[in-house]
C-alpha cells in the first residue's frame, strides 16, 4: 500500500492539530493520541519507530509510531486493560504479555480507533521480511538461552493416559477412511515433509526426545503473509507451561514424538517448543477418534487430539462442511501450535440445530443466551431446560457433526 507523502509547502490539519510538513522519505506517525515527537517519521532511521496494523484495508496511514510513541500508548492501555472485569487480577507482566493477543486485545480494542476513522490499529509483530526472522526476533529479548538440543521430559503420573497404541497399528479416521501407524513418515506422501518419526527404542527407560523445529516453512506454504505473527501462530517460549507439559508426557509414556490428525490420519511431529506442532492440539470430553489419548487435567478425564494445518487452512481436496447447514468449518480464527482447552468442533455452532439437547432436541436454554456463549462455554455440561438432563450437549463426535465436502 503506498502512503502519499505531503510535499516541502504543505501542511495539514487532522482532529484539531496542525501536523508539519513533510521532507523527502519522511511520513507521520500513527499514534491514535497526540505524538510527543513532532508527528514526522524518518524512513531513514526506520529502527527507531514500529508498524502497526489496521482492520481497515482500505487505510492511508503510514502504519508507523516512534517507539517511544509506542511505549506510553502501551503504558495507557495497560492502565484501561487493568480497569477491566476480566484482567484485574492480572499483574502487569501478564497484561503486557497479554495486551497484543486475542485475550487482551479485545478488552482495549475500543481505545485503538486508528486515524483513518474506519479501523482499529494494533502492533504488529510480524514486521521481519520473512516469517522465520520474524519469528526469531522476537525470541531475541528473552533472558537466559537454552542449550540447542531437544527436551528430555519424565512421565509425570498424574497426567498418565488410560490407553496406549503399538506401532504399526492399523487405525481410521474420523470418517471411517482406513490409514495405518508407520515407524516412519518416509512411507507416507507428507505434504508437510518433516522428519517425524515414532521412538522405537527396545530400553523403556529411555527418555523420549521431542526434536528441535528446524524452519518454518511449513507455515509460510499454507497461510497468508498478513497472518504470520504470533496471534495466529504460537512462537513465544517462555519455559514451563502446564499445557506444553502435559502434552510432552502423555506423549512420553506413548514413546512416541509424533500424533496422527483426527481428520486426515497425517502424521505430526511433535516439537520441543512452540509451536508444538503443524497443527494444533485439543482437549475435548469426548473421544472423537480412537488415536484420541486419555488424560486427567483440572481433574477431569478429556481426551487430548490433533488436527493438522492442512485440514485447518483447507489445504487438502475436501473440506468440512456441516451435516445440517453445509457451512464450512470456521477454522481461520484458531491459532495454530497451541493447546486449546476446548472442543475447537463445538465452540462455533453454525446453525440452530447445534444448539439442541441430545435427548429430547429441544433448545437446552433460551437461543439469545446460548447464542452469547464463548469458545469453552460450549464444551461446558449443562443441564437442558425441558428434559433436565445433564450433558455436554454440543459436544458431539466429528463425523456426526461434519462431513467432507470436495472443494
């Protein structure tokens, strides 16, 4: 998108404010408020400024802030984002940390209006020219550096799954297609090329080992530029983390670094750090697919799965479509790499008849209630209104709830 630049003679008046004229290679700054920096941007000394986003496409700012710009509206909005309901118990560390993401960003969001008048502005962390360098800046600024070498995690009991599988078990999936457990992905015809492979160690008291992700370009091949940053893939590391742990030892007692997409049947490997694999991981009360593993998290028994990005960007032939409406499944929004703590097929309902009870399909409760719901609200039991019956009522296997259509 080019930005006009304003010539040596001309100036302009925007909300009340007398901005400079421009010289050659400069532009103004972005800031929503009031800038404390003269309102110009050199392009020359692009380090001393950062580029925001805006939801509007159509938007002929500069999308540049000074970075000190950047550090008080940062400052303004933790103060706004603190006020709120849902992050007062928050310490700053978490809101910052939060502030750019999905769970923070839509609690402030008001308070980004962009100059433009039809968008609202955010940082945007995906400024590096590839997605790797991108990524890898932002590792940049952490404080200790870990040795390069994969992470050995020990079974934790409480987090054991119920069932195990043998290698070269013959499985399906969720559609009833036949696909088989290989020791090595260099018999399947992987689009994703990576090199994972199950652990077939005859010691049992060898440590399983998660490999170290090499690139990124499994990313770069299936989505969109604009959406390679860290809300829409999960790169930041900061050491422990419950979720990532649980994974690591449920799949550690398996003896396995690799899980097969509920979906598609591909294998994944699964990596030491975020993102933890080409895809995304879920825990869902019900068991959608027999490869689907048993944990105990919060306890309460759910079933840990994985779907592929190639089935999530609908990257394959077929796509899945509702049985009742034919809707597409509304994957974009997810954010690949992570573990979400609900069931990602229940958390969207499209229709009116994924809101009905399972025994008597009536409405559980009142439709503009149900219809308010987030995410994990709707891999929640509830009891329905009529029939009383306590149930996780939107939760319900893949092939009942979808079907692959041919794209």
């Amino acid at each position: 998108m080019s930005v006009r630049r304003r010539t040596k003679s001309e100036s302009s008046l925007k909300n009340g404010i007398t901005l400079p004229p421009l010289e050659e290679n400069q532009v103004y700054c972005s800031i929503p408020r009031h800038c404390n920096n003269g309102h110009v941007i050199d392009l020359d000394q692009r380090e001393e400024s950062a580029r925001l986003s805006c939801t509007n496409t159509q938007c002929d700012q500069s999308h540049l802030i000074h970075q000190s710009c950047l550090k008080a509206w940062e400052d303004e909005l933790i103060t706004i984002l603190r006020a709120t309901s849902r992050a007062r118990s928050w310490p700053e560390k978490q809101c910052r940390t939060n502030l750019w993401t999905k769970k923070g960003y839509e609690l402030v969001y008001k308070s980004c209006l962009c100059k433009c008048k039809n968008g609202y502005i955010k940082k945007d962390i995906m400024e590096a020219p590839s997605l790797e360098n991108g990524f890898e800046e932002q590792k940049k600024g952490r404080r200790r550096q870990r040795k390069e070498r994969p992470t050995s995690l020990k079974p934790i009991p409480s987090l054991l799954p119920v069932h195990g599988r043998s290698p070269g078990m013959k499985t399906s999936n969720s559609f009833g297609e036949s696909s088989s457990y290989s020791s090595s992905l260099d018999s399947l015809s992987s689009p994703c090329g990576s090199s994972a492979r199950r652990i077939q160690s005859s010691d049992k008291t060898t440590p399983v080992t998660f490999p170290r992700r090499s690139d990124y370009q499994v990313f770069e091949d299936c989505i969109s530029r604009t959406r390679h940053n860290n809300f829409h893939v999960k790169v930041d590391d900061d050491g422990h983390d419950d979720l990532k742990t649980l994974v690591h030892s449920v799949f550690g007692v398996q003896r396995q670094n690799s899980v097969q997409c509920i979906v598609c049947s591909l294998r994944l490997t699964i990596y030491d750090r975020y993102p933890l694999l080409d895809g995304l991981f879920f825990l869902s009360p019900i068991k959608h697919h027999e490869c689907s593993l048993a944990v105990t998290f919060s306890k309460k028994k759910m079933f840990l799965s994985a779907v592929c990005i190639y089935c999530l960007e609908n990257k394959r032939h077929s796509s899945l479509t509702c049985r009742k409406c034919s809707r597409r499944w509304p994957s974009h929004c997810l954010q690949i790499g992570v573990v979400y703590m609900f069931d990602i097929f229940a958390a969207q309902p499209c229709c009116q008849a994924r809101y009905v009870c399972k025994q008597c399909g009536q409405f559980v409760q009142d439709y503009n209630k149900l219809v308010t719901f987030s995410f994990s609200q709707y891999s929640q039991s509830l009891q329905c209104k009529f029939c009383f019956k306590n149930d996780y009522h939107f939760v319900r296997p893949l092939h009942i709830l979808y079907q692959q259509a041919a794209t």
